[in-house]
C-alpha cells in the first residue's frame, strides 16, 4: 500500500498538497461467512478490493476565516459491497449477498470554511458532492449520497461553558443495488453543553435528533429518535 505526497506552503498559512495512494481492502470473516441472521448469503471467494485514491487540496486563511477546498478521485478494483441476488430458496425473492460487483470510480469536491467571529464565536461549513460510476455492471453503489451538508457553531462563556450546535443534511442515497430501497433525503441537528469543572474533569450533556427527525442510512431501518445524553470525564 505505497503513498506519496507532495505539499507546498505559499505562506504561513496558505498551502496546497497533492496525495496519490494505493489501499487494499480485505474481506472480514463475517464478510465472507455471515449469515446476518438470515438475511444474507455467505460468499467465501470474495477477492481483495484494490483503490487508488487522488486528492488535490488546499487551504488559506484570511484574517478570521480558514478556507479549504480539494479534488478527490478513486479508482476501485473488485469493489465490495452488498448486490440484490434472486433467493435460490425462493426464486420469488431477493437476498443480499457481499460481492465483487467490478470496477467503481468515485468522485467529488470537498469545501470547508472556519470562522472565528470573536474569541467566544467560532463555528464553520463543510460540503461535500460525490459521484460514482459503475464501469462494470447496472449495479447500483449504495451508501454514498450525493450531497452532503454540515454547518457547526459554538459559543464559549467564561472559558469554561461551551454551547454547541451542528445540523447534518444528507441527499438520499441508494440502498439495495437494484436501486429498489433508497433513502430520502434528511437534515438532523444535534446541541449540547460542556463546561470544565476543574482541571481535567469536565461534564456534558445535550439532545440528538433535537427535531426528532424521522430518517435512515438504510432504508428500512431508521435510527433513532430524539435522544438524550449526558457524560462525566476526567483526563490525566
């Protein structure tokens, strides 16, 4: 798996890189012999799935803001995922099985900004679109959405109190690969408060799914609902 990098630094804090890497993916047991309750039919012969990964990027900052931007591109052999199968128990149906579905390639932009407004504001946007083709077959590639969105801020009192927000949106995406199941596109927004006790120990606590936000990564089986948490912890 040989990688190499190439980055360049016009000042201080403006930069640019570019990044070529091979990676190899091996199948798991339980890729290979999981039943997944049912749900499944075990594939033994799964070969290795091959990437080569291209990232062109860079980043600046100008006064209070941090911008960021890349290029990415991939180019997978033997690509791994679950393919919509008849049931040879029942000709009528499907069932999912992990299979080398062929030569994928995967593509997109990525864009961030930072920003600081005053030393108790800070807060930032990411996006990021993606494409794939399927070079092999009409198999569609699932788990991958096409947009997806995030915008944070978090607000500082005292030094000590920290409120924070972050809202993800996700565009639908493909979860079978016959495209039947696909998910719809959704938006979930999360908060939470963490203050610093003492040095070292800290206590957090906030919501999940503020809205309750019925949506899922696969449909079917949708996540869950507004949820709560809270957490006590101590660094050395």
């Amino acid at each position: 798996n040989p990688q190499a990098g190439l980055f360049y630094g016009f000042s201080d804090t403006n930069s640019a890189y570019l990044t070529v890497a091979r990676k190899s993916r091996f199948a798991t047991l339980k890729d290979r012999y999981s039943y997944r309750f049912g749900t499944t039919l075990p594939n033994a012969d799964l070969d290795p799935e091959i990437a080569v990964n291209y990232d062109l990027g860079f980043e600046a900052a100008i006064d209070r803001f941090t911008f960021g931007g890349a290029l990415f591109f991939s180019d997978i052999e033997d690509y791994i995922q679950f393919a919509t199968i008849p049931d040879p128990d029942d000709p009528s149906s499907t069932i999912q099985q992990n299979r080398n579905i062929g030569e994928v390639q995967i593509h997109g932009v990525e864009a961030s900004l930072a920003f600081r407004i005053a030393d108790s504001l800070r807060g930032g946007v990411n996006y990021t679109y993606t494409e794939w083709d399927n070079r092999s077959n009409d198999d569609k590639i699932t788990g991958i959405p096409e947009h997806k969105f995030v915008v944070y801020a978090i607000y500082t009192l005292f030094d000590r109190l920290d409120l924070s927000a972050d809202s993800a949106t996700y565009s639908g995406q493909y979860s079978s690969s016959d495209g039947v199941r696909e998910t719809d596109d959704f938006t979930v927004v999360n908060a939470k408060a963490a203050v610093s006790l003492i040095k070292g120990l800290s206590v957090e606590a906030g919501v999940n799914n503020l809205f309750d936000e019925n949506y899922a990564f696969d449909e079917g089986f949708p996540e869950e609902g507004i949820s709560y948490f809270a957490n006590l912890t101590y660094r050395f």
